[in-house]
C-alpha cells in the first residue's frame, strides 16, 4: 500500500489541478522528496530555509479516525494512511 498526499486547491498551480498523489515512503521527508520529482517546485514552498516545516503551512496526518499535525521532517507516516496539506490563511 501507499500513502495519499491531499492537496488543497491552493496548490494547483503546481498540481496542475490534481488533488491526490500516491507515494510509497515511510516519513515525511522522504515523502516531499518523492513528490517533488512528481510537483516541481513543491519541496520549495514546504519546507523552510532553516530546514523544517514552512510555518505557512500545516501537514495534517490522518490515521484511520484520528488525526494529528506533522510538526517535524522525520514523522513516520504508515501504509495507507493520509497526509494532507493545508496552506494557514490570514487577514482580515
């Protein structure tokens, strides 16, 4: 099995309007680095040039009924679970 990668309709600049992707990894960093040979560009905007998670945006994991924020790169992330990536929104 793999994991599915959601993205929200804020990314289909770089999607090209595809909302899932399907990645057999096993943590997050290897995750973005697989999706980044399928989304250009997308390693870029996730991850921040101190080396962690941009703060625009938050990873959420899903495992079965429960869910959970990836706050670091070496998350383990299982067969069939979900993970998916909402950009924050602010103003007013």
């Amino acid at each position: 099995m793999a994991v599915t990668v959601r993205f929200l309709s804020a990314f289909q600049d770089l999607t090209h309007s595809k909302k899932l992707f399907f990645v057999e990894k096993e943590r997050l960093d290897q995750i973005i680095d697989d999706l980044e040979i399928q989304v250009p560009g997308l390693k870029r905007k996730l991850i921040h040039s101190d080396g962690k998670i941009n703060p625009a945006y938050q990873l959420i994991h899903i495992k079965g009924d429960g869910q959970e924020l990836c706050r670091t790169l070496d998350c383990p992330i299982g067969d069939g679970e979900e993970i998916v990536i909402v950009p924050l929104i602010s103003g007013g």
